[in-house]
C-alpha cells in the first residue's frame, strides 16, 4: 500500500519504516519536509501531493499523504500510486 511511512517532528525524522528495497537519502527526506513545511495548507488539512525525489528516482514522482497531529508532528506516507488518498488515509 505505501513505499514508505515517516513521523516527522519540524526537520527530524521520528520514525521510519517501509519496504527495505526502497531506500530514502537524506537529500530527499530533506526535500520532502521543507516541501511539505513550506506549504501552510498541509498544516491546515490532510493533504495528498505528488512529489519528486530526486536520489530515489529523478524520472519519477511519488505521491505524499500528509497528516499533521499538531503543529509540529506530521506523518507522511509515500507511495507510487497517484490513487491511493483513500487507502493511505484509512490505513493512517
């Protein structure tokens, strides 16, 4: 269902896991959280966006579902399906 699922805490990752094959550098992860920090209206609602994440594929994009549980913890869950918002919100 999801590639990879992560706690954030502001910049920090909390928590990750996910399928072993697919490997996160911390470029990326670094990318996704100022993505998904720069944007006020992830904070505001659960939020479902595609992303690209260059050191895990540059020709590719991977979809992020964002749920803040407050202001500065957030859990993000990356897949490749561009339809899973549902799936990926049920499974939160």
């Amino acid at each position: 269902m999801f590639l990879r699922a992560m706690i954030l805490v502001n910049f920090q990752v909390i928590s990750l896991v996910g399928a072993q094959k697919a490997t996160l550098h911390p470029d990326d992860i670094l990318l996704l959280a100022n993505f998904i920090l720069s944007s006020e209206s992830f904070r505001t609602s659960e939020s479902f966006s595609p992303i690209c994440l260059p050191r895990y594929n540059p020709m590719a994009f991977l979809y992020a579902y964002v749920h803040f549980f407050d202001e500065n913890t957030y859990l993000t869950l990356l897949t490749p399906r561009s339809d899973a918002f549902f799936d990926l919100k049920d499974s939160r």
